[in-house]
C-alpha cells in the first residue's frame, strides 16, 4: 500500500513540470522516478510545443494534453486521446481525424480572435463526445451556433464551459448566450477582465461553475468563482481605492482578503457597506494610525496580521487606535501579534487576563510589551518572540511545545499535566516555574540570566547559557554544553557534562550515569557513590580521580592524554577505543577491553584469557593477548578493531563476524604474516579486515560474506590425525553463498553454489574454486575474463568493456543489467539471454575445438593395425 501511495505521489508532482529538462533530470533521480515518469497516462502541463512533444515521442503515453499549444497534426493523429487542444494550426483535412478522440478544446487569451465557422462545423461532425471547452465569447457563441444547428446529440455538448469576457458590451449579451443554452446540460463560468466590468453589477442567477475559474482577473487582483455568485476577493496594495469600490458594488463578495501595506483605508472603510455578505475577511495591514471602525454582521472567520485590533463581538469588527486595545476574542483559527516596521506593540496592564479563545490550536505573540495572560485553553503550539515584561500562566493539559524566541524579562507559571516540551532561544532575565507532577523537557540555548524552578522534569539541555539559577527536587537527565551557573545544585540520574569550563553544580553523588564530553585540559575530581557507568569520549590532557564510587562499567573513547586513577575496585567492564597516551590504573587481574552479556571470564595458568559461553558475544580490541574460546557452541561471535592476537578456537561457532581486525592468528609468532587462523562455524563476515588467514577445520561453512578487506584467504586444512601413515586429502565442502565486495589481493580456494562478485575499480582478487550454480558479477571493468566453472545461471551488472568466456555446458541463462560494451561468449547450447538497460551488449557462441591426431601417433597407430 505504502509503494502504490508513494508512486502516485510522484506522479502528481511530475504533472507540475513545465519543460523536459526538468523531468528528463527528475527521471535520473532513481528507478522509482523512472517508473513513474512511464506509468503517466497523460503529459505534464509544459509551457512549449516543443516539450509536449518530445514527451511523447519519448514515451507514447495514452493521452496528449496540448496545454492550449499549437501541437503539429502528425502528433495528434496518432494519440488515443486529446486534451486542450488548440485547434487554430490545423487544417480542414486534419480535423476528421483529430475530433473523434478530442475531449477538451482550450484556446487562449492570446488566440481569441474569432474562428471560421467551418472548423467548428468539422468539429461538431466528427466528435464522439467532449467534457469541456476554454474559449473567448465569441467563439463560445459560434460554436453553441453550430452545434445547434448540427444534428450531434444534446448530450454530447460539452459539460464544462468556461468563457472569457473581453469588453464590457459582451456582458450585456450574455442574455442571448443564456437562450442559446437552454436545453444544454452544462456548467458554465464566465471570466470577467479589467476592459469587460459592466457599468452595473452582475446579475448571477445564471448557472455558474466553479472549476478552476475567476470572475474576475487583473494585474495583481483575483476573484475566483466559487459556487452561485459566492466570491472570494484578493486584493493588493497597487489596486486603487476606487477599483475596489467599483469592483465590489457590482460583485458582491461572501469573502474578503486585503492586502493593505501603503494604502490609505480610511475613506474606503468609511464608505464600505457590506453588511451581511461578509462572512470571512483576511487582514494584512501594519498601520497604527488608523482609528475606524468597521461591523460586518455574518463574520465567521478571521485571520489579521496587523498592529493592533479587536474582535468585540462575535458578530463584529473594530480595528481601532492601538493605546484603544482591551479585549482580544477570537472565533477561530491562529492569532498572531506581528511586529511593526519602527516599535515594538504595546500592551497595557488592563489588558483582559483571560482570553476567551474558541477552537484555538495555536497561539503567537510577537513582539508584545506588558502583558499578563493565563491561559487556560487547549493549544498544541504557543510561540512567543521579541516580547518584554510579560506574565504568563499556563494550565493546559494538550500543549505540547512551547517556543520562546528573544524574550527579556519574562515571568511564566506552567502547571504540568502532561510530557511536554519547552524551548528557549536567546532570552534574556527570564524566569520559569514549573509545577505538577507530569515530568517536562526543557531546552535553552543562549539565555543569560536564567532562573528555572521546578519539582519534576525528564530533562534539561543548557547550551551556551550564563549566569543560570536552579532549585529543583530532581531531574531524569542533565546536559550542560558550553555553560555558566550561579546559585542552586542540580540532583540527576544521568548528567552529561559537555565543553565546561567552570564549576558546574550537579551532585554526582546521585547520579547513576556519567558522560564526559569535549573536556580540555581539565581536573575532574569528585565522589560518585551511586555512579554505575562512567563514559569518557574526545576528552584530552585531562585528569580524572574517582574517588568514593560505584563505577561498574568504565567506558574511554577517542581520548587523548587523559589519566585516570582512585578506587576502581568495582570496575567489572573497562572498554577503550582509539585513545592514545590514555592511562586507567586498573587491577592487573581486570578484563581489558572486553564486553559482553552472561560472560565468564578467568585466569588461567598462562595468564591468557579465557571466555566460555553460548551466547551472543562482542570482543573488542583485545590487544597483544591471547585468548582461548571454550565451551559447546557459540550463536554468535563478534571481533571488532583487534590487532595481533592469538586467538584459539575450542568449540564451533554458528556465525563469526570480523570488524577492522588486522593479523588474527593461532599461534604465538606473529613474524609470520601468513600464519593461518583456524576455524569451526557456519557463517563469516569480514568487514574491512588485513591479512586473515583463514584454514576450515570442518565441512560445514555455508556462506562467506567479505567487504573491504584486503589480503584475506579461505582454505580447507588437512585432517588433524597427523599420526596416519597415508596423507589425508583435502576435506570437501560447497558453500552455498559467496558473497565479495571491494576487495583487494584475497583468495578463495572454495567451492560455492552462488557467487557474488562486486570488484569495484582498480582492485583484484583471486577465486581460486569452483561456482556450482550461480555467479553474480558486479563493476567489472575493461578487460578479458575466462570462466571455468561449471555454472548453470550467470548475472552481470554495471560491467563495462569487458569480455566473458563461459566454458560451462550447463549454463541456462545469462542477465545483464546496465552493462556497457560487454560480449558474452557461451559454450552451451540454447542459451537464454536477458539484458536491461544495456549498451553494445551481446552475447556469442563460442566455436567448437576440433582435435587433431598428431602425425607420429597417427603414423604408430597405422604400424599396430597392419
């Protein structure tokens, strides 16, 4: 369901393309786009022939959508369907075979001049059946003429009609127009322009439709036609008062947007009578000086953006002089306080305290100067900005965010009934009191002089705060990056101290999780009582004593220079991870580096470490050790970043995974770079690994996966019984998937059912076994490739001026996807070849080798038979 809605999607936003340039670099995105570019069934609405063109000669789609352009006749003739078409390029001869498959004529304002009658005749003859017509008035009226005339069925007229009024003289025949249709079941809209205003206004009992349409259009002014003489408005600054006053005394609106910067509104308000049709009006108007008022008796819905104003009544409007502001009462939907152009909105004291909102999802407040709210509503956004000296109390039980945005001054109560976030964006004197028992985040970033009170949050975050009080019962997790305090201790489960430089009051003692982050040159010493897991990470000349603590999980990462001592007798897990000149003073008999879950670990007589388990099990860079693997089975064994290591196997592992490991062998000498690593599992994965050497010690590897690595190797040992008299062969197994991607100078000596062979560019590797089934190749690239092995199914893919040699009798099929210059050369008989997105690719039989009898053995069999 997921895959059909998101094709769709792409294939809506292809039709908003208005040149092939855009879609042709749209298609090469991904394959997705590509598929949906073909499963259009119509055109996108290009702005030139050109385009339209090409568009379907590239991808033959069902319908054509002229867009109102001249489109040549010998692409139309071999459409299914036409859309938009602008009949005025064609000729009388092309019109027999155009109309029948012709839904929808469009001609545009630029070919309103009138048609010959005979194209429309034609038309009505040969069409089957048309939705909908876009012409001027004159040539709507000639060609409601000719159908009438015409014997075509009534229900054939089209349904949709949309008809432009050039001159005022028309309207005043749209009468004769309105008889001409009687019988016709049509919609029609009629578009009004500047020239056609009639002298008296717009008579609207006759049937109007609204798709897509306008009443009336110019420079910067819109009406669209809405349904039965219901009109919305949309007005901007450089329409004179008079063009408005005109316009809406003959279209009388049921909506009004205005756009009011620079104009000089008085008298028009003065004089607007609107009355009752007014149901929904737009303001957007940044004039303190005005003082008018204006009563529109249906006013529903309101949105302003202006300096000051005032809904009174349900029913009424009153923008008034800004000091003159005492109520605020919204219906419905987003109220906002903008800021003007020179100073900042001034609110009084004896502002109403309780705002009566209705249906309020969101509140803003921009740039408001003393003001006390308590808001009690269900909002799910409030933002406030720019605002000074303000009150705000909150008791809201669905808010869930709140963002206060360069602020000074500011006193706000929040009584929690619910998880919910606050943030605080470059405030300044600012205090927040946080009540209830609903746990709260809190973000502040670049704040000074920040109090924050409260009894319970989840979390707080201080990023480039200063000078910052606290007094709070406790708190979840506490992340302080680049900060200053004053007064107060702050009591966590988890502190996250990031880039400090001062004193920071968070007592540790408390805290059961510790991060040290970005910390230079820096002197870290504290008790941590309850502390069980202390992380360290991109910390540098930094010395840390721990002392009184419970760390049970020491964690040092990326680390430079850093010392660490106290008591760490409780240390059970010690992790590191690309430190350099980093010391811990451990317990010598401590695991190093060594992570795992249910693990048990001891000391044996050679001071190695041993592991027994049989669960999942991650070794970490176990450094210049040895370790021995015991026990039945392992489901899973992990080795990351580890380097010289003897590591000895006592039991099978089900699946072994390598990461950035280096020279892991199974015996003590590590001069020998070539020293094999023997192993019993089912399942390896190597991920950017050096020099492994792996030797199978039984038969049961199944799938090989290996990515990045280099001078890596996999070889079948001989048998163990090295007391039998006679050599014992090589044992054999067939994996069944082999899979290598980018990897340089590595041996295979295995055979394999699938083989998966990604070499990339410049890098080489050598398989030395055999591929039983089949063998995927992958950005092969500009050489010759002969291929023994007995496989029945090969799949090449991005390879590039390259030639195969396939000597295997059972090959079936061959498949190449995206190749370039590639010959396939086959030795089988009846080969299937599939080939996608391919250049210069093919695929050829090999000749068959005739032997021939050398003349000294041809010459002794003669003397034999004689």
């Amino acid at each position: 369901m997921t895959q059909s809605l998101e094709m769709v999607y792409l294939m809506n936003v292809i039709l908003y393309f208005e040149s092939t340039k855009t879609l042709f670099t749209f298609v090469r995105v991904s394959k997705k786009c590509f598929d949906a570019t073909k499963s259009l069934r119509v055109n996108p609405w290009f702005t030139t022939p050109e385009h339209v063109v090409k568009f379907y000669q590239k991808f033959q789609q069902d319908t054509i959508n002229c867009c109102g352009l001249l489109i040549p006749p010998t692409i139309l003739v071999t459409a299914k369907v036409v859309t938009n078409l602008n009949p005025s390029s064609l000729a009388d001869t092309d019109i027999p075979q155009i109309a029948p498959h012709t839904k929808s004529i469009y001609i545009p304002l630029d070919n309103y001049t009138g048609f010959k009658k005979t194209i429309f005749t034609l038309f009505v003859q040969s069409v089957n059946k048309m939705n909908s017509v876009i012409m001027s008035y004159d040539n709507f009226k000639a060609f409601v003429t000719v159908f009438r005339e015409s014997s075509t069925p009534l229900q054939f007229f089209p349904k949709r009609c949309l008809v432009n009024l050039l001159y005022a003289s028309q309207h005043s025949s749209l009468k004769d127009l309105v008889k001409l249709l009687d019988g016709l079941e049509t919609e029609i809209g009629f578009v009004y322009h500047k020239s056609s205003l009639p002298d008296k206004k717009i008579d609207f009992k006759y049937p109007f439709y609204s798709y897509k349409m306008s009443l009336i259009m110019y420079q910067n002014g819109i009406i669209p036609l809405l349904q039965h003489g219901s009109f919305e408005i949309v007005l901007y600054e450089k329409d004179t008062n008079e063009t408005l006053l005109d316009l809406l005394d003959k279209a009388v609106p049921s909506s009004l947007s205005l756009n009011c910067n620079g104009m000089s509104l008085h008298s028009f308000f003065d004089g607007l009578k609107l009355g009752k049709y007014i149901n929904k009006l737009a303001v957007v108007m940044h004039n303190r000086t005005l003082n008018c008022q204006i009563e529109f008796e249906g006013l529903k819905e309101l949105n302003l953006e202006c300096s000051g104003c005032t809904l009174t009544q349900s029913k009424s409007l009153v923008i008034l002089r800004l000091d003159s502001v005492k109520t605020i009462n919204v219906l419905k939907g987003d109220w906002s306080f903008f800021k003007s152009q020179n100073e900042m909105v001034r609110m009084w004291e004896n502002l109403n305290t309780q705002l009566p909102f209705i249906n309020l999802t969101t509140l803003e407040l921009h740039a408001v100067k003393t003001i006390r709210l308590n808001i009690q509503q269900k909002l799910k956004l409030f933002y406030m900005t720019y605002c000074e000296n303000c009150i705000i109390e909150f008791n809201n039980e669905c808010l869930n965010e709140f963002v206060f945005q360069n602020n000074k001054e500011m006193r706000i109560t929040l009584r929690a009934m619910k998880e919910q976030r606050l943030y605080f964006l470059k405030c300044d004197r600012s205090t927040l009191r946080v009540l209830g028992e609903k746990s709260v985040k809190l973000f502040f970033d670049t704040c000074i002089n920040l109090s924050v009170f409260g009894v319970k949050m989840s979390e707080i975050v201080f990023l480039r705060c200063r000078s910052v009080d606290t007094d709070f019962a406790r708190c979840g997790i506490i992340e302080v990056a680049e900060s200053d305090f004053g007064y107060g201790t702050m009591v966590c489960d988890k502190a996250i101290l990031n880039t400090i430089e001062t004193y920071v009051p968070i007592d540790l003692d408390e805290s059961e999780e510790i991060v040290l982050v970005n910390l230079n040159n820096f002197k870290f010493v504290n008790s941590m009582k309850r502390c069980q897991r202390l992380i360290i990470n991109n910390c540098k000349g930094c010395e840390l004593s721990l002392l009184n603590n419970s760390v049970q999980q020491l964690i040092v990462k990326n680390s430079d220079n850093v010392h660490i001592e106290g008591d760490l007798d409780n240390v059970v897990t010690c992790k590191t991870s690309r430190n350099t000149n980093t010391t811990i003073d451990l317990d010598p008999t401590k695991i190093v580096e060594l992570e795992s879950e249910d693990l048990e670990t001891f000391e044996d007589l050679t001071g190695s470490e041993s592991l027994c388990s049989k669960n999942n099990v991650k070794l970490t860079k176990m450094n210049d050790k040895t370790l021995f693997i015991r026990g039945d089975y392992y489901r899973e064994l992990t080795f990351t970043e580890m380097e010289d290591c003897v590591l000895i196997f006592m039991c099978q592992v089900v699946s072994l995974k390598m990461c950035d490991c280096v020279h892991l062998t199974s015996n003590n000498d590590f001069s020998v770079a070539s020293n094999p690593l023997f192993i019993r599992c089912k399942k390896v994965e190597l991920l950017r690994c050096d020099n492994l050497n792996f030797k199978m010690l039984s038969n049961e590897l199944c799938e090989i996966k290996m990515r990045d690595c280099t001078k890596c190797s996999f070889v079948l040992a001989q048998s163990s019984r090295v007391w039998s008299n006679t050599p014992t062969p090589y044992l054999e197994t067939s994996l069944d998937n082999l899979e290598v991607y980018n990897c340089r100078m590595c041996s295979i000596n295995l055979k394999t059912k699938r083989l998966v062979f990604d070499n990339g560019v410049d890098k080489r590797i050598d398989y030395i076994g055999k591929c039983l089934e089949t063998m995927v190749l992958v950005g092969l690239t500009k050489g010759n490739l002969l291929l023994n092995a007995s496989i029945s199914e090969l799949f090449l893919e991005k390879c590039f001026d390259i030639t195969f040699s396939v000597k295997s009798a059972r090959l079936k099929s061959v498949t190449a996807n995206m190749c370039k210059s590639v010959t396939v050369s086959v030795a089988a008989e009846n080969v299937e070849f599939i080939q996608s997105e391919c250049v210069d690719t093919l695929i050829k039989k090999i000749p068959p080798v005739v032997r021939r009898t050398p003349v000294h053995v041809y010459m002794r069999r003669r003397d034999v038979e004689n």
